[in-house]
C-alpha cells in the first residue's frame, strides 16, 4: 500500500488525509506540530459556510467553494456536527454601493449562487434592525463549528487506521530513492508522497522540501468582537458590507455562529507573528521575514491609509462599534465585548500583490497547498479531492 505524509493537521490537512484514506485506499500519516488539532486558522475560524458569492468566476475558490457549501453541510449532518443553513444579506448602506451590489448579483449569478436583490422594507423582514437602501439576499451561505468538523474527521481517520501524530514538528525533508523522508524529533517519516498543508508555515514547509516558492506567507490578524448575550437579538443571522473592490479584505460583519452568539469583524492588521493573536505576540524572526520581502513595503504603500485606519480601529473600541452601526445602528461601544482573534495566512507576491486565488505547487512525489484563505474551510472536502487527484497522479 502506498503511503502518503500530509503535513499540518487543520481543516484542509485533515480532509486530504481522509480523502486519501478513505476514497483512494492510502495509507497515510498525518504531522501537526502542536499538541492538538485545528489550532491556528480552523480553530479561530468564523464558522461560516460560504456560498461562494464574491469570487473570481472560473477560479479554483468559485467552484470549490460552490461545491463546498453542499459537500460540508452535508458532512456535518452525515456525523452529528450541527449546522445550518440559515442565509445572509449583503447589504448596500450609500448610493455609491449600489452598483457593486449589482455587480455582485451578477457575478452570483455566473458561479451558480442562488440570490436575489431585495428592497431596504425586504431586508429588514430577514434583519429588522439592518440599515440598508438595497440587499442582496444569498440563501446558501450557512454556519458550522469548523473544530467539531476536525474532531469528526480525526476521529474517521482513526477508524480508518490512519497515524495521526500531533505535536510532531517537521524540521527536514528530502528526497531519497524515490521516496520522500520527513526529519521530525522523533525520528525519520518516510513516505511515497508529501502533501504540505500546513497554512501560516506552508512556504516554510515548501522550503525545507527544496522548493522556493515567489509566493511568501504574510501573517494578518483579524480582531474581532463579539454581543453581549443581552444584545444577540440585534442580529438573526449574517450581515455583511458590499466589498470594495480596491480593497483586500471583505470589511467588518456581522456573524451569528452556531452556538447562538454573534460575532464583529474582522478588523484586519498585520500580525507581528505569523502565530501572533495579540499586539504582545511578537516574533523578531518572522518581523525580519517580513521587513525583508519587497512585497512587504509595495502593499503598504498601496494600502497605507486603509492600513492606518486598521491599526486605528484595533485599538479603538469606538470606532470598531461605528463601522458595524453603519450596518446595524442600534450597535453602540458598549455592547461589544472582545473575543478571540484569528491569524489568516495571505499569500504575497514579491510586487506586493495578494495571491487571490488557491495556490498548490508541484514536485515530484510533493503537493503544496501555498495558499488556502477562506474559504478554505468551507471548500476544504473539494480541495481534498484536488489535492488527492494530484498525489495519485504523482505515484
């Protein structure tokens, strides 16, 4: 039997460990250098299951987040993970808005999302306190607890005699008659094949196996904020802002998430490490990475005065309760309260330019997934299947 080494134990690893496991007859062992499972972007991961409204017609994240949105609602239900499908409003709040929100609908349309625009009156039917002039109405997009998700997929690969090998860093890997060997502290892993998944550390993973990838990981912390549980009422279900376009970044929302609480943001700044969920986390090698990419210094200068109302706002309570009233006004500072951050790992190029779309790269007997934003998770069994079709071909 052939045997497979996926590297980095999140959503998108463990997908690919069980797709190969149990749809290609693999034989496969997993490597997570933390102790536990879906510690970094899973497990701080909004828990929305995208439609696939905003992407790019035609790319990978358009038909595997479509695809996603069926094959994760249907995992869920098929192993007790609840879900639910409970729908969304895009929401234009000035003039300005109203033809992206167009432009929005039609780009729906083309990657086969079902939505609707409706009137300001039809909106406030699904969210009585939103403030809108027009919405767009998306019926697929629904919520999930992504940890739940790995805790399922674990617990099938377990059954499927997977090794799973948490807190088993890799520090090596090369190739050796046509084979692949991973050093870890507690031995050699050899395997037919690697798959790196292993998100904020993919490139470094990419690395160590030899390759030089143009695309660097750039670390970028999302703030968020969540209702007191007296204020939840505000919010049935999800409200988001029209994305601008020139911007990276879809803008702060407005979540209710599975367990009934109802999550704002995110704000979006640069992580000072690439694991860094706080201002104090601070990593003088990952800052000198960074100051040492050319793209670095491109997208700031692109992005300098977005990147100072970010920063602004990180550290503002007020203007964070601002932008959300511009979707729900009757939102004030004091109904927020702070809630975990997550780290989102952004692939960039060295003109500063933000990789848009997934990004896998090849060599022989190596599959590495260098970028995997959101909506990863939601199309994380489509990637999977990707991913495996492209590690069969390589043995």
């Amino acid at each position: 039997m052939q045997h497979v080494a996926v590297v980095g134990g999140g959503i998108v690893g463990l997908a690919v460990a069980h797709e190969l496991a149990a749809e290609r007859g693999v034989s496969v062992t997993v490597l997570e250098k933390e102790t536990g499972w879906a510690a970094h972007q899973t497990g701080h991961n909004s828990g929305v299951v995208h439609a696939g409204l905003y992407y790019k017609p035609g790319s990978h994240k358009a038909w595997m987040a479509v695809a996603g949105s069926r094959s994760m609602v249907r995992f869920a239900r098929d192993n007790g993970v609840p879900v639910e499908v409970c729908g969304k409003l895009v929401v234009a709040t000035e003039p300005e808005e109203l033809p992206r929100l167009q432009v929005l609908a039609e780009r729906a349309e083309a990657n086969g999302v079902p939505a609707k625009r409706i009137d300001a009156a039809e909106a406030r039917e699904y969210e009585p306190e939103v403030n809108c002039l027009a919405a767009l109405r998306v019926e697929t997009t629904g919520i999930v607890d992504y940890g739940a998700v790995c805790r399922a997929l674990v617990r099938r690969l377990g059954d499927l005699g997977a090794e799973l090998r948490a807190g088993t860093e890799v520090l090596g890997i090369r190739g050796r008659d046509g084979r692949v060997e991973l050093a870890t502290p507690d031995g050699v892993v050899r395997a037919d094949a690697l798959v790196n998944c292993a998100g904020l550390q993919s490139d470094r993973v990419a690395r160590l196996a030899g390759l030089n990838p143009a695309a660097r990981i750039v670390p970028f912390r999302g703030e968020y904020y969540e209702l007191r549980p007296e204020r939840r009422h505000l919010v049935r279900g999800l409200i988001y802002p029209v994305p601008d376009p020139s911007l990276p970044f879809l803008g702060v929302h407005l979540t209710r998430m599975i367990d009934g609480s109802v999550h704002a943001g995110p704000n979006a700044v640069l992580a000072l490490r690439r694991e860094g969920y706080r201002w104090r986390d601070v990593s003088a090698r990952d800052l000198v990475e960074v100051a040492r990419f050319p793209g670095s210094w491109r997208l700031a200068r692109k992005y300098a005065r977005t990147g100072v109302d970010e920063v602004l706002r990180s550290f503002s309570k007020q203007r964070f309760a601002n932008s959300l009233a511009r979707l729900v006004p009757a939102v004030r500072r004091d109904d927020l309260v702070r809630a975990e951050a997550g780290v989102r790992a952004q692939a960039m190029l060295p003109d500063g330019s933000l990789v848009d779309d997934f990004l896998f790269e090849m060599a022989p007997r190596q599959v590495h997934v260098l970028n995997a934003p959101s909506p990863a998770a939601t199309a994380s069994l489509e990637i999977a299947r990707h991913v495996a079709d492209r590690v069969v071909d390589q043995l």
